[in-house]
C-alpha cells in the first residue's frame, strides 16, 4: 500500500484491492496473511474481493463500500486484498440476518477477523457454523449465542 509523505494512505489502491500486504507475518492491525486466524473456519467459502461485489451486486464501489461500513457485510485483508467470504450474501444481496450478527459480536468486542472466523467456524451450542445457521433462519438463536461470547 503506498502512502504520501504525510501517511495518507492511497484510497485508489485501497478501494481497488490493489494494496500489498503490510505485514507478512499477519500481526498486528490488518495484516496480511494466507494462514487462517486461531480458530480455522470448517465452512468452504469463495473470497470476493470488492470489485467482485461490485459486479455481483450490481451495485456501485460507494454503495459496497456503504454495505461494509453500515455492516451488512463484514471482510479481512487475510489473504491479500480485502475480500468478503461468498457465503455472506444470498442472490447478490447480503444475508439479511447478517447485520445485527455483527453487530452483536462488534459490541462484544471482536475484531472483524474473529467475526469472520466465529461465523465460518462451528459452535458447540449450536451445532453447525453460525453461517448455516443463519442461512437456515435461526437468527435468534445465533444472536443469543453471540451475546453470551461478551
């Protein structure tokens, strides 16, 4: 990623994924790495990087970027550029019950990398990932099991 002399960081690069990794070992704030995180997630995903939303959503760079920031969506630099895990969206939409997971597991202090992992990863008191479990309309319990993590 480069930035100006003053630190600024190039949002060109940044919006377009074209930004290389910044720490190779994965620490720290937003390092990149292709090693999964400290839980491995069991749900196979496809990873789609931002212009890849954009052309499956059919919507604009800003409107993607408005989905991750009002956290419909949630994403990780993990394995190079930013990319969102394919299973978060249902028909080109983000899943509808995704936002308040988020939400939920934000206020409980997670990073988005551990919401990532916790979605994609399998709970004993639930019996499957989170994922399947909202996919499969299990909101509630997802969102109870999320708010005891706190």
């Amino acid at each position: 990623m480069s930035t100006s002399g003053n630190g600024v960081t190039n949002v060109t690069e940044v919006a377009l994924g074209l930004e290389s990794p910044r720490d190779p070992a994965g620490c720290d704030s937003g390092g990149v790495t292709g090693e999964p995180s400290s839980t491995t997630p069991s749900v196979p995903t496809e990873w789609l990087t931002l212009p890849e939303l954009v052309e499956l959503t059919g919507e604009t760079l800003g409107r993607v970027r408005r989905m991750l920031d009002e956290k419909q969506l949630v994403g990780s630099r993990r394995a190079g550029a930013f990319a969102v895990p394919s299973v978060f969206l249902v028909e080109g939409e983000p899943l509808g019950s995704l936002r308040g997971t988020i939400i939920v597991l934000q206020d409980a202090g997670f990073t988005d990398d551990e919401i990532i992992d916790w979605l994609l990863s399998v709970d004993e008191s639930i019996g499957l990932p989170p994922i399947e479990a909202l996919r499969k309309g299990r909101k509630a319990e997802v969102r109870r099991v999320a708010q005891t993590l706190a």
